[in-house]
C-alpha cells in the first residue's frame, strides 16, 4: 500500500489527464460496436455516474473512479446523440437526376471543378438534407461562384461501401460531414440566380483569387503553386509530381493548411506586436503586453484560418490556439499537458467522430509526445544554452529541431501507417531543413507579401519567398529518389493501433519509472502488427474482382466496369506485390483451379458438373447450383448481402471474414439487402 501511496504522491496533479483518455476510449468503444445502442443508454450512464460523483465526494478514490465514468459516459452519450442529430442516408436515384441548389463551396481540383450544393432538391422534390458534390469537367466553364443558385442535370453515386473488410469507409465520412452523394454534371449549366453583390462568401473567394492570381504573376508555378496553397488554401495548380515528392519525403503536412501554419502565423504576429508593445517604457510597465500580443496573434490567426478556406482542421487547431490564448490571458502556462487535456475534451464532446480521423490521431500524439518528451530531457537542453559559446548554442538549435522532428514523426507515424498504409523513413531530414525553412523564410515572407499586395509591391517579399520555396522543393525532389522513400506497408489491426495509442499515452502522461509500463503496450503493437497476416483472398462488393494470392504473386480476375478504385486499395492489402491478370483460357470448362491449401475452384460460367472443392468462388450469381454439404460458395448474390469479403486460407479451412460482419448495422451503413 505504502508504494501505491508514494505513487499517486508522485503523480499528484496528473490523474485529471486522464479525463479526456476516459471520454475518447468511451467514443472508441460506440463507434466500434455493431448495432447502435439506444439513446438513453448515454444518458443513463451520466446520471448514473453524476449521482456517484456526488455521493462519493469525499472519498477520493471513489471520486477519481467516478469522475472517470463520468467523462466516459459524456463521451459515449456525445456520441450517441452527434449521430442522432444528423439527417439520414440519401435515396439517391439511378441514371440522371435534374439538380436545382445553391453553391456552398467551390473547390478547384487539377482536373476540373468540384461543387458543393446546399440546399439542393430532385426537380420539384423537397430540399434535400444533405449536400452533393458534383464535379465538372474542364469544358464546362461556366462563371461560378459561391452563392450562385444553379440548375444542371447530373449522374449521382452514392458512397462507395469499403473496398475490403476493415477497409477505408467513405460512407461514414460523407455521412458525418453531411454528404449524401457525389456525382458528375453532363450538359450546360445554368444560373438562375446570383448571390449579392456584397456577399462574404463572394467577397473572401474573390480576395484569394486576386491573391492567387498576383503570385502567379510573378513566381512560376514549381513554386508559385505551394505559395498559393500556403496563403489561400487553394491546391488546384499544384503539380502532381511535385505533390507526390512532398507526400514521398515525408512533407505533405506542409501543403495540409491546419495547425503548423496557423501556429506559424500566430507566433510570428506574437513575437512582433510584442516587441512592438515593449518599445515603448510606459506601455511596456503599464499595459499586459504579453495578453494584448496574444490577442493579436488570435485574431491573426482568425484572418488566416479565414483566408485559406475555414476547413474544419484549421477551425480545430484555431479553437486550440484560443484555449492557449485563454491561459496566457489566465497566466498559465501556454502549452501544457493541461492544456492538451482541455483541447482534446472540447473537440471530442463537439465532434466526436474526430477522435477516427487521422487530423485529431496525428496532430494530437504528435503534441502530446513534444510536451512530455522536452518536459523530460528539459534540463539537458537548459545545458546546451548556457554560455555565450555560438557553437553552443547553434549545436542546441541543431538538437532542439532533430529532438522535434523525431518525436512528432515517431508519436504521429503509426497513425499515418494505420490510416495511409505507408510510411515515409526519411522525415526526420526533410523535416530538419523544411520546417524551420517554412517557419522562419517562406511564411514571413509571404505575410510580408499580403501585406505589400495593396502597393503593388508584392514582387519585393514573393521573389525571396520563391528562393526558400525552391529549396524544398529542390529537397522533395531528391528524398522522393532515395530507396524505400516511401514504403507501402499492409493494413495494421485495430488492436495494434490501440496498443500504441495506449502505450504513449500511459508513457507521456506520468512522471514516475512507471511510465515505461507503456513502452511494454508499445512492443506489443509491434508484435500484433507483424503477425498480422493479409487475407488470401478478396472479393468486392460487386463481385467483379476477385483476387487470389498465391506463392508467385496474387492472381486477379477483373470483370468488365470493375472500379479501379477498390483495385486500388487491395494493392495497399499486398504492397509490393503485382497482380497477374488471371489467364481463363488456361481455365477448361470456365473452372479455374487454384493450388492453395485447401483448394479453391473459380467459376466462371455456370458448371455442369461442379468442381469437387470445399471452396468455390463466383463473380456469377450460382443461386444454389453447386450446393453440398460443408462446401463453401462465395458468388455475386454473398458479396450483395454481405459486401466485400476476405478469405484466409488456414489448415482448418477457410476463415471468413465479410463487411456486413465488420460494420454492423449502423446509421452510417447503407442498408444490408436480405
């Protein structure tokens, strides 16, 4: 006892951290369960665990437990009602549709334009609750602008059901970012009404398009693109090689306008308004400089988060930056495990679907691992800058940017591996030179250009801002040809990533030796994800691909209008491997036969007589055929009740596993036909 008792003495201070660890794993667990729970399960909880909160008060474990189960089942009843305050699924109609709507969004994509409509409705038809996003070609050049209501005719398609079990799942992100379907516009469109002259949204569309289009002016487009991109938000002139030697070294959160840039453009307006305030001895000893020059970084931050598109990961990482604010004003600590806490609680009781997108996952570990990781070597880095010694002190720099770039990329990598499946080996040198690049030239320099954009006087900062452009871009470039620059690396389990979110957690949150139990929680996501084995076999959800691993490769028969989308993400199933398209004239009488253990027939018109196999695979709908007792038959009519499945081959027989069973029956879930 008398150790647990030293334990929480060393810990004091730290328990209430564990707070939003309670409300996240609450929402984890909701959104991971099969059927949806019903609304006053949430409710309940939190009244359950109020009235132990309050019973318990004066005892302390009882209180800590209870505090605990209340912020759980905060989280799990968020949740629970976040998903019940959205509009249902779309009925979107087959063939071509007639649209009327507004335009809430223009998004300029390399390969045209894509618009989100909101309110829309089928001809007559109600307002539909949901947006659409309709994609137009380069010939439809029609003048649009946000605002614009518009008439045009459209294939629509709903969200795609995931190309494999486990699978990326579009239909759960449309459904909680309030899409209902996406589509393509054919023939002319029309506007049959204009926004006001005044509008805001015309207003700030038309500044970064002037902005835009006076960097284009003077910078060529290698660089000019990524000074656009950084300044409006707007990615349409990006190169795509370009773009992919950034995501290769490791570099894509340069081009993801969100935290990092509005930090940058928070600091700098910091760093300035406070020198400017303390140039003068009576403001400096009369007025709070330090709170009025971090009201002033906000509300830069504000105008940038504005100017480049208010997308819902810079409105995140602004609202963290008001919570930093909120402590300077307080004299607290600016940036602080607290403080962390505090961010990730708001976000996750305000939208509870963050906590399984990769934003909140990478942005999140990779501050939690800088606050823990500087708090624990603090005093060798305070070493390093004593002295008035310049090699001291450019040596401390050096460490303190090497130090940065290897805990924010070792803490936020394994989730770019979960969610991308692949890993970039060399961000610690593209970071190295990149970041404090972009931190200290590229960005001031281009502030310094908005600013100068009213004189006319732009080209003075953009050409020096091109210069430093031209560095990184020159150093993508060369990472993207190292060997392994980017490594593709199969799905990782579910248990996995949990493991390692656990691990740093319990690792970063505690000060005492018992925070390297996490390191054991962290081993163990490396032993579950090396013996995780990929499926033998995949079929989609239409049925007409179907892949077959074997020991030369992976075998794949491709119907006619097969979506090369899901052929896609299953070469992320098998990286690095080809798949061979399957030769069906080698196949006598449309049976295919596969030396696996057990054997698998394919069947590829319907068999008189049926091959003698325990497992028969069919783009075909068999519809009983080949029917017999312990047999296995996976056809069209298993994908269209089951979705896609996956097939591991094993000495005990076949195991299978089917999205129907991955999903469940959720409000995100297309219904499952009978």
């Amino acid at each position: 006892m008398s150790a647990i008792a030293d334990w929480i003495d060393a810990e004091r201070g730290r328990f209430i951290l564990l707070l939003p660890v309670a409300t996240g794993t609450a929402i984890l667990i909701y959104f991971n369960l099969k059927t949806e729970p019903p609304l006053w399960l949430g409710i309940a909880a939190t009244l359950t665990s109020l009235i132990a909160l309050t019973t318990g008060w004066r005892f302390p474990p009882t209180r800590f437990l209870a505090a605990l189960a209340l912020a759980a089942s905060l989280g799990f009843a968020r949740a629970e009602w976040r998903t019940a305050s959205l509009p249902p699924l779309l009925d979107v109609p087959l063939g071509v549709a007639s649209l009327t709507g507004s335009i809430a969004a223009i998004d300029d994509l390399p390969t045209g334009r894509r618009l989100t409509l909101f309110p829309v409705q089928f001809q007559t038809g109600p307002p539909l609750p949901r947006a659409l996003h309709i994609k137009l070609n380069l010939k439809q050049n029609t003048p649009l602008i946000p605002g614009d209501a518009v008439t045009l005719r459209a294939i629509l398609f709903k969200p795609d059901r995931p190309a494999y079990p486990g699978g990326w799942d579009s239909t759960r992100d449309a459904y909680f970012s309030g899409l209902g379907a996406s589509g393509f516009a054919i023939g002319p469109i029309s506007v049959s009404a204009a926004p006001a002259p005044d509008s805001w949204n015309e207003k700030v569309r038309g500044l970064r398009e002037a902005i835009a289009s006076s960097i284009m002016n003077v910078l060529p487009i290698e660089t000019g693109s990524i000074a656009v991109t950084l300044l409006t938000g707007l990615q349409s002139q990006l190169p795509a090689t370009e773009h992919q030697n950034f995501i290769s070294a490791g570099l894509a959160h340069l081009l993801a306008v969100a935290g990092l840039h509005v930090g940058i453009v928070m600091g700098l307006f910091f760093a300035l308004s406070r020198w400017l305030l303390t140039r003068h001895e009576r403001l400096a000893l009369h007025l709070p400089i330090k709170p009025m020059a971090a009201l002033t970084a906000l509300a830069a931050g504000a105008g940038y988060a504005i100017l480049t598109g208010a997308h819902l990961p810079i409105l995140r990482s602004l609202a963290m930056a008001g919570l930093v604010t909120a402590g300077i004003i307080a004299g607290r600590r600016a940036i602080s495990l607290r403080g962390l806490a505090l961010a990730a609680l708001a976000i996750l009781l305000t939208t509870p679907e963050a906590i399984i997108g990769v934003s909140f996952q990478m942005s999140f570990s990779a501050v939690l691992a800088l606050i823990s990781g500087y708090a624990a070597v603090s005093h060798w880095f305070g070493n390093l800058h004593e002295g008035t010694s310049h090699f001291k002190r450019l040596a401390a720099h050096l460490a303190g940017l090497f130090y940065t770039s290897l805990l924010a990329g070792a803490a936020s990598m394994p989730f770019a591996a979960y969610q991308f499946q692949q890993v970039q080996p060399y961000w610690i040198a593209a970071n190295l030179i990149a970041v404090p690049l972009t931190a200290l030239w590229v960005m001031p320099l281009g502030l310094a250009a908005l600013v100068l954009m009213p004189l006319n006087l732009a080209y003075l900062a953009l050409i020096p801002m091109g210069w430093g452009l031209a560095i990184i871009v020159w150093i993508t470039a060369q990472i993207a040809t190292w060997p392994d620059a980017m490594l593709r690396v199969p799905p990782m389990p579910g248990l996995a990533i949990l493991c390692f979110a656990g691990g740093l957690t319990w690792l970063c949150l505690w000060r005492s030796p018992l925070r390297l139990v996490g390191l054991i929680a962290m081993a163990a996501f490396c032993l579950i994800y090396a013996a995780a084995k990929p499926p033998d076999m995949l079929i989609s959800p239409d049925a007409k691909l179907i892949a077959i691993r074997t020991p030369t490769g992976p075998l794949l028969l491709r119907e006619p209008k097969a979506t090369s989308f899901t052929l896609q993400q299953w070469q992320q199933v098998w990286p690095g491997e080809t798949f061979a398209p399957l030769d069906t004239s080698l196949c006598p009488d449309d049976i295919c036969s596969v030396t696996t253990t057990p054997p698998v027939a394919l069947i590829l018109a319907a068999p008189s007589p049926c091959p003698d196999t325990p497992l028969i695979i069919s783009p075909l709908m068999l519809r009983g055929t080949c029917d017999a007792p312990g047999r296995i038959i996976l056809d069209r009519l298993s994908t269209y009740q089951q979705g896609a499945i996956a097939i591991w081959l094993t000495n005990t027989g076949p195991r299978i596993e089917t999205d129907r069973e991955h999903q469940g029956a959720r409000p995100w879930v297309p219904a499952w036909p009978e």
